[in-house]
C-alpha cells in the first residue's frame, strides 16, 4: 500500500511539472509572438505565426502592445505566470531590457525576432542584417539623387537595436564608409560628405502624429530638400501625405522601409523611389518552428552566434506588382 501511494505520488507531481506546456489546453505547447508595437506590418507576420501553429498542431498567441515599453514588459511578465512553454519577441528598448529578458529566459524559452537583443540569453534571434538592410536603402537613395543632395531620416526609435543599425547602415553607404557594423553617429549633427548631406534623424516614438509632423517640419525648414528616407514601416505614407499636402509629391525623392500599401503604391505611381522589404510572414512562421524546435530539443537551423538570417530585398518598379500580388495571397486577399 505504502509503495502504491508513492508511486500515485510521482504521478501526480510528475504531471503537474508540464515542461512548460500549458495544462488548460490538454499538455499542447503554447508560445507567444510578442511585437513592438501595432502595425501592419506586424498583421503579415501575424498570418505566419497562424500558420505555423496550424502545420505544427500548437497554440500561439500574436501580442501587440500599444503603449512601448511598459505595456510589452507587462505582457511578458502575463505570459511567464500562464506557463507558456516560449516566447519570441521584438524588444522595444533592447539595452535596457536586458536584464528582464534575462529572467524571461530562466523561465521558458526566450527568442528574439525583427530585433534583437545580443547580450541577453536569448536562443536565437530571426531576421535580417539591420545595417545591410540600411545600405540597400543607402543604395536606393543613391538612385533616386545619382548628383547627390541633402537626406532626413525619419524613424520611430533609436532605442530599438534594428533602427539603430537600419540608419547608421543608411549613413554609411550615403558617406561611402567601410562596412562596419559597430559604428554609430549620434544622432543630432549633420553628417556631410562629397556628395550627400545628412541634415538629421528625426524620431516619434510610434507616434503616427508625431510622424507625419516631423515629415512636414523637414519640408519647411528645408523646402530644397532633396531625399526623406523613411525607416519604420508607417514612415514612407506620412511622409507622402506631407508632401501631398505641400504640393511636393515627385518633387522630394521617398525612400521607403517595408510593404505598407501606401508606399507600395507609391512606388507604382512614381512617388517612391523604392522600398527594403523584410519578410514578416516568415519572421512569424519561423518564431513559431524555432520555438517548437527548442522545445523538442531539435535543430532550429540557426548559426553559431544563434541568427537566422531572413534577406531583406529592394522592391522598385520592375517588381512591386509581382511581390504584392504574393503579399495580398498571404493575407489571403
């Protein structure tokens, strides 16, 4: 009898140790894909993270905070106490962040996706090379001033590691710099070299009103303005609603970041020069695969610094039809 309870003993506490796994739905895995914010951007990659929890049988949840830092650091403190066996997230504040995302990593898996955050213990961090990413950006203004000009930057965060590699990527391109991925610019003074003059990087902090005002604030204090290049994906549409409203559209070269329809019709209509495009859909299937793979202790892929790289690509007018035609498939349009 005495060994009968112990081993109903085991059992139990056995069963009650998951592994993480979530016990209200049946032992199933559950992850999280966490963002940085609210956007459409994040909608594609919303669609990857349901169908990869669809193919793999697994519950995920897609988590968008509103108000930055605060509220994302909330949600993942939530998601520690519901047990979820891992999570994938976009840091807002990276640097600061760290020691969180530490803790967040001693008690479920912990990887990062779109941005990441390299001294912490995450797993693995999915996206693309930020810096390269803002040198094809780089390149694109070069296209659009081939004489050279005067260039604003326009992004939401510096606190973010992606836009900070994103613009120091622009700016080394546009000065014809070496590659270096280390370097940095404070932002505030104006960068001149033979060709390009960086007047500034101008940030609003998700803010899409706050935005469009620093697009129209560049165009009057510079009305010779000659690029805005803009780094997050509402940047490119606010700047092209200022300059529709200033009477500048094709005037002002726009050079945009990401698939919002606004910049992609841009491009078709001539008003954007092009676009750096990362893959979303893939950034949230993938998070979903690699989750699941640390969890079942397979290979997820990735390379020994535990990156897994997802190319960025210029879309221009030669090729905006075909990849929006893929992009409305994926949203099932």
């Amino acid at each position: 009898m005495f060994r009968l309870i112990l081993l109903l003993t085991s059992v139990l506490i056995l069963t009650g140790c998951g592994g993480g796994n979530n016990s209200a739905d049946g032992g199933k895995a559950s992850y999280a894909f966490v963002t940085n914010g609210v956007d459409p951007f994040w909608t594609l990659a919303e669609s990857g993270v349901k169908a990869a929890a669809a193919d793999l049988q697994v519950k995920a949840d897609v988590l968008m905070p509103a108000a930055g830092a605060v509220e994302q650091k909330s949600m993942l403190e939530d998601l520690m106490t519901r047990g979820t066996t891992g999570i994938a997230v976009s840091p807002i504040d990276a640097a600061n962040q760290t020691d969180f995302l530490n803790q967040v990593a001693e008690q479920t898996i912990l990887i990062t996706q779109d941005s990441d955050a390299p001294d912490s213990s995450r797993r693995v961090y999915i996206g693309m090379d930020n810096y390269d990413a803002g040198r094809e950006c780089g390149a694109l203004v070069k296209e659009a001033l081939p004489e050279g000009g005067t260039v604003m930057i326009l992004v939401g965060r510096m606190e973010q590691d992606n836009a900070r590699r994103r613009r120091q990527g622009v700016i080394d391109e546009l000065m014809d710099r070496s590659h270096d991925n280390t370097r940095f610019d404070p932002p505030g003074a104006v960068i001149k070299g033979e060709k390009y003059t960086i007047l500034g990087t101008l940030t609003d902090q998700f803010d899409r009103a706050k935005a469009k005002a620093n697009a129209e604030d560049t165009l009057a204090r510079n009305p010779d303005i000659g690029a805005m290049v803009g780094l997050f994906a509402y940047n490119p549409p606010l700047i092209l609603e200022a300059l529709e409203q200033a009477g500048k559209l094709k005037e002002v070269k726009v050079i945009g970041f990401d698939e919002a329809e606004r910049t992609l019709q841009g491009i078709i209509d001539g008003d954007v020069q092009g676009t750096v495009v990362q893959n979303p859909y893939m950034y949230g299937y993938k998070s979903i695969e690699v989750l699941n793979a640390l969890h079942n202790g397979t290979d997820t892929g990735a390379d020994a610094d535990g990156f897994i790289n997802i190319s960025a690509r210029q879309i221009k007018k030669d090729n905006v039809e075909e990849f929006w035609a893929d992009l409305k498939k994926k949203l099932g349009k």
